[in-house]
C-alpha cells in the first residue's frame, strides 16, 4: 500500500518538479523514514558490516542511511523512466561497458542468461536490451499484491521492458525465449522462501537462489553478468561482465553447486565497492548460520578471505 501511494504521489509530482528535485526528495524521504523500519535498517546495518568490517559505527549507519536512500531513489526510476524512450535513456542517462561481450553472446544464437543483483537500479540493464531491439524477458518475484504487480508490469512495459513471474509459467517462457537465441535476466543475490544453496560470500556462508544457473546450463545458453551503478541522480553505468566457463558432468547438483559458486565470486566485488547501493534488505547469511563450508565439487573454491574464516573458527574450537 505505502509502494502504491508513493509511485502515485511521484506521478503526481513528476509532472511539474524536475527530476533534480524528485531525487532529492526521495533522499530525504528515504532518511525520515529510517526510525520506521528500524527492523530493517539494523539488518542492512548488519549486512554492510559483513561487506566491511572494518568500518566504524558511524560509517556504517551512514551506508545504511544511503540504502535506503537508494531504494526511494528506485522508485523515482521507476516513475521516471516509463516517460521516456529506451533509446533516449541509453543515450542520455545510461553509460554502458561491456556492450561487445553481450552482442557477441547474443550473435552466437544459443541465448544468454544475464545475472544480476539488487544493486542500484538492477532493471537499468535490461533496459538497455530494449534499447538494442534485443528480445528479452527477465524473471521477477511475484508481488504479494496482484493489483500492485499489474501496475508495475505496466510501468515496466511503457519502458519497453517484457517480465514474467518468476514461477512455472514464467519459467517456460524463460526456456522458450532461450532456446530462440533470445535473453532472460534473472537476479541472483536473494533467496526467496529458503530456496537456493549455501556459498561462500565475504567471508561466511549465504544463501543464494541456483535460477541463472539452472536456466543456462539447462538450455546450453551463455551466461553474463548485467549490473548498473548509480554515478547521479539519474545516470548509471552498465556492466556486462564475464563468468567462468560452465562446468558440466554426470553430477548436476555438484555442477550448479560450482558453477554458482563462481558466479557469485565474480558478482562479489562490485557489491563490495558498491555497498551503498545494494538494495538488500534481508540477511543472506541469516539461513546459514554458523554453517561450515563443505567444497562439494572439489572444483569452485572459497576466496582466500573464506579460508582464513573457516580456520579462524576451527582455531577458536581448538
């Protein structure tokens, strides 16, 4: 309901304050409403102290102050980019890298899963596919609220964007538009409903969900990586990165284990460095904790900072 009057309150706005003005009332509403989620700011709190715990209590209340600013900034997207071409936001707002890899991986014709986080506006991205006339459909999590997903699906629509619920239906879009040379972006930094594996991240064991993964080896399809960062108020730099090669063998579960494995090692860094934005309000490590990290592969191996954990623990048993 709060999601719903707001975006109708930024429509409202959006037609006579400039977009200046619009983000800088969505950080100061982001910072006001902090003492009413404080449930909420002590778990982003938490979060970033395990990105960076290094970093002073004041340091981290400012980072958790600046998420959700980020996230009032996302709504602010989402009113604003509906009301203007794909291509006038490509060109005017969006700076992208990595373009040649994904139009190498989509020329290849075996279709390309695009993994991506909530960091910043994760749909700026996919965007940019509708702006390049590539056909693309990417997996959301249904909203609790039909009228409240209908409405969104139309203001992604009028962005150029197609999306599907992330269930069985979805699904089987997803795998038909893959086996078509086409792309699917699917989010890979939230588990949903405990679903998904245990993995290495920042040093502790997360819980991540294995859709990316399962779509692409499924379908033989390439996978990348598709991550904005915000650099303004309404301007954003687009990553399309590499992953490592998909390994594939008679043992499916160790091979999703792995290949997932990798992927996050390649996404973790950018959420590092981009912690301020990344628009996690739910504990990835809450579902394994105190889990001991079990390398089932053999193959994908915890980065150095893991390693030192796990022998720091198993010292503090001795």
């Amino acid at each position: 309901m709060l999601i719903a009057l707001s975006l109708w309150l930024l429509d409202r706005l959006a037609d006579f304050l400039p977009p200046a003005w619009l983000y800088r009332l969505a950080r100061c509403a982001g910072t006001l409403l902090l003492p009413v989620f404080e449930r909420q700011r002590q778990t982003v709190r938490s979060n970033v102290l395990r990105l960076h715990p290094d970093w002073t209590p004041p340091q981290l209340d400012t980072a958790a102050k600046r998420v959700f600013q980020e996230r009032a900034a996302y709504y602010v997207d989402t009113v604003l980019l509906p009301r203007r071409r794909p291509q006038e936001t490509m060109e005017k707002n969006v700076t992208v890298e990595g373009l040649d890899l994904l139009q190498d991986a989509v020329a290849a014709g075996r279709g390309v899963v695009l993994a991506g986080a909530h960091l910043s506006n994760s749909e700026v991205p996919f965007q940019t596919l509708a702006a390049l006339d590539i056909e693309a459909v990417a997996l959301v999590e249904p909203m609790q609220s039909k009228r409240q997903m209908t409405g969104m699906q139309a203001r992604r629509g009028a962005a150029g964007m197609r999306f599907a619920p992330a269930n069985m239906d979805g699904i089987r879009r997803a795998l038909t538009l893959l086996r078509r040379g086409g792309v699917v972006a699917v989010l890979t930094d939230r588990a949903l409903h405990d679903s998904g594996i245990c993995l290495p991240f920042a040093g502790r064991l997360a819980r991540f969900p294995t859709g990316a993964v399962d779509l692409a080896m499924r379908t033989d399809a390439a996978l990348l990586i598709g991550l904005a960062v915000r650099e303004g108020d309404d301007h954003f730099r687009v990553l399309f990165l590499p992953t490592d090669p998909l390994i594939r063998s008679d043992d499916r579960a160790r091979d999703v284990h792995s290949n997932l494995a990798n992927l996050i090692q390649r996404m973790e860094p950018f959420i590092v460095q981009h912690t301020q934005q990344w628009r996690m309000f739910e504990s990835p490590w809450k579902p394994c904790h105190d889990t001991r990290y079990q390398d089932l592969s053999g193959r994908a191996r915890p980065p150095p900072s893991a390693r030192a954990a796990s022998a720091r623990k198993a010292t503090d048993r001795v």
